[in-house]
C-alpha cells in the first residue's frame, strides 16, 4: 500500500498559537457531557487551586492548526478514520492560556486487516505556553484504510 510519504517521518509543522478560552472549555466539557464543576465555574476551580477554568484532558483534541501537515494534505479524506490517541501532560491547561503547538510526524506502520492493508499514521502534537514551558504532548495515530475497503465501506 505505502501512500503516506515515509520520507517526512521526522518532521515538524509550522507552530501555531491557541488562546483557549472559557466558552471553548465549557462548550468542550458539554460535548463530552462531563459535568465536573472545575470546567464550568471559575470560583470553585480558584478554590481548588487553579487560576482559571480548567480544561478536561481531552481538550487538545479540538486544536486545530491553520494549514494541513505535508505529511497528510495529499490523502484521501474518506479513507481516514480516528485510531488511537493518548495525553502526557507537565501541567494542566487552563482559561486564558496562549499554547504554542506543532505537530510531528513520527511514524507509519503497515496492518493487514481481513479486507485490505491498512496505514497507521503516527503524529504528536507538543504544546507549550507562549515564550514558556512545556504543557503537554497529544499522541495520536490515524488509521488510513485502502481504496478497496473504503469501497466495500469495511473497517476491518
């Protein structure tokens, strides 16, 4: 199969800057329907120690970066599917942070699955405050499924 470009295994995006802000947390902690007070209410999130709302542990998810990666703007948007994802965190995000976030392409394995081979693309995205530390690394794999069973609509 082989479509991903291996030879950009290694490479880093452009950054890009997030504000996160209390409306995209909240709305962030409704979609996932956790109703944890430290999400939604600035005063008890200060009274357990936080400077601001805090963000659920998913909440890198809905980083979105201004430009497709070059590791993926030529592939075929119906044949992606979500695969595996996992956070390793410094520090937890909060309201009012500016993250500085860049996406690196660190790998690609090859599945064969009942209908096809398939490609597991593998990328983190790091983030960082603006001008400060480390907060957190989102690892993510994509899973890249064949022509043929994007036609048979098969996801094994």
């Amino acid at each position: 199969m082989a479509e991903i470009d291996r030879s950009l295994i290694g490479t880093w995006s452009e950054p890009f800057v997030v504000d996160v802000e209390k409306g995209a947390i909240r709305k962030f902690a409704e979609a996932i329907g956790d109703p944890n007070p430290l999400y939604f209410d600035e005063r008890f999130a200060r009274q357990h120690g936080y400077p601001g709302l805090l963000a659920p542990p998913t909440f890198p998810i809905s980083f979105r970066p201004p430009f497709e990666p070059p590791w993926s703007i030529a592939l075929d948007r119906r044949r992606i599917l979500a695969g595996e994802m996992r956070f390793r965190y410094v520090r937890s995000i909060v309201a009012g942070m500016r993250i500085e976030c860049r996406l690196h392409f660190t790998g690609v394995d090859e599945k064969q699955g009942r209908k096809g081979t398939m490609e597991l693309l593998r990328q983190e995205m790091v983030g960082n405050e603006v001008g400060g530390a480390p907060l957190f690394t989102h690892f993510r794999t994509t899973v890249y499924r064949s022509l043929e069973q994007v036609e048979r609509q098969s996801l094994a």
